[in-house]
C-alpha cells in the first residue's frame, strides 16, 4: 500500500517500533531496579500493556487492495484502492494490481520455481541477508548490553543507564537511515555502515581501564548507529 517513493522509509517504520520498544523497556528496568524484591515482575508484566495494544488494534486493521483483489473481491479492492488513494481516478494501478494477480495465478509450482538458476540470486539474498544480520553480534549487544558494561567494570546503576543510552541511540539512528534511505538506496548504505562496523569489531581481551571503557561504550554506540543505518532495517 506504500507510495513507491516512500516505500523504503515506510518499511523501517517497524525497525523504529522495534527500537522504540527496546528503549521503552530499559527505561523500566531502570525504573523498577529498585523496588526488591518484586521490580523484575513487574517489568516482565508490564508487557502485557503492549500485547493488549497489538491485539485490540489488529481489530481495527484494513485490509490491503492486492488481499482482496487475491481473494476475487475486485469490487471492493477497488473502492479500498480508490480511499487510499484520494482519488476515483486508479484505473492504471487497478490494471496492474489485476494483471499481477491473474499472472500470480497462472504459475505452476511456485515454490518449485525458487529454486530455479534464474531466480537463485534472490533467493541466496533472502537467506543470507537475515542471516548476516544477526551474526553482526547486535543481539549480544542489545540483550546483554547491562551484563557487558558490569563486565567492563560500570555499576548496577551505571550498566543499566549506559543500555538506555544504547536505547536512545538505536531510536535516533533509525530515524535518520528512515529519512535518507529512500535517497541514498540500500546498497550504499549497507556497504559502507557494514565497513564502519567491521572497524569497531577490532581489539584485544583485556582488563579496561575507567577511561578505556568509557571509550568502548562509545564504540558499542557507533556500531549500533551503523547497525541502524544498515543492516537492522534493510
């Protein structure tokens, strides 16, 4: 349903969702650090607010013009297309949107066909893409960031705040790769933020000093504002 123009934007929107989460959840546990002995079931069960949203709002969901024009409801795909739209005036991407799915329809064994040598690069992308994503190591950051900055020699207090902070830079980033993505494109961006995140991955196992950790912190952040521009969204 996304402008085409807008479409890669449009399309972080759920990384910033994503992120915004992660920022909204260790500003809990900073808040209920405190309250022994039952602060952590109170940040887990705090969780139930959002499951509450989702469920309620997929109520209210609409249905997508390409669903319903799928399902032989023309007419109505027709009329959402025309909302969505503004306009009466959607009879080039109606055809489009019929002559897809006529031609969607035609094709024998689909998933047969993926793995055909003419459509093998797409498929190779399709795996290899997520999975690349996840061995950049940003989980190991993002869930045990409060474990990571104790090991390096940082408080309770201190570890769970420098996480926040991770929080804050994730949102932020994100909303930047949203505004440039659509500019720039996504192998420029996945090239060079990969690069920027190779450099910040070199160093030595070895005892931190104060100011040395403190540099480091600033270096996890980098790498997350790389991974942000980057390979989380894209």
């Amino acid at each position: 349903m996304a402008p085409t123009h807008l479409r890669g934007g449009l399309n972080m929107m759920f990384q910033l969702a994503t992120m915004l989460g992660i920022f909204i959840a260790n500003m809990v546990n900073y808040g209920t650090q405190k309250l022994e002995p039952w602060g952590w079931r109170l940040s887990l069960g705090l969780a139930i607010v959002p499951a509450i949203v989702m469920t309620v709002g997929g109520i209210f969901f609409l249905e997508t013009p390409n669903s319903l024009i799928e399902r032989g409801s023309k007419e109505e795909g027709r009329k959402l297309l025309e909302r969505i739209r503004g306009t009466e005036n959607v009879n080039a991407k109606f055809q489009d949107m019929l002559d897809a799915s006529e031609f969607a329809s035609a094709i024998k064994h689909p998933f047969r066909n993926i793995l055909e040598r003419r459509n093998m690069p797409q498929l190779v992308m399709a795996i290899f893409v997520p999975t690349f994503q996840i061995l950049t190591s940003i989980n190991s950051i993002l869930f045990y960031a409060p474990v990571l900055f104790q090991s390096m020699g940082f408080g309770g207090n201190a570890a769970l705040y420098s996480s926040a902070l991770i929080g804050v830079v994730l949102v932020s980033s994100t909303l930047i790769s949203t505004a440039i993505v659509d500019k720039l494109g996504r192998i420029v961006l996945l090239i060079s933020d990969g690069i920027i995140m190779i450099i910040y991955q070199f160093g030595e196992n070895q005892e931190l000093s104060k100011g040395f950790s403190v540099l480091v912190v600033a270096m996890i952040c980098l790498f997350v504002v790389a991974f942000r521009w980057s390979w989380g969204p894209l």
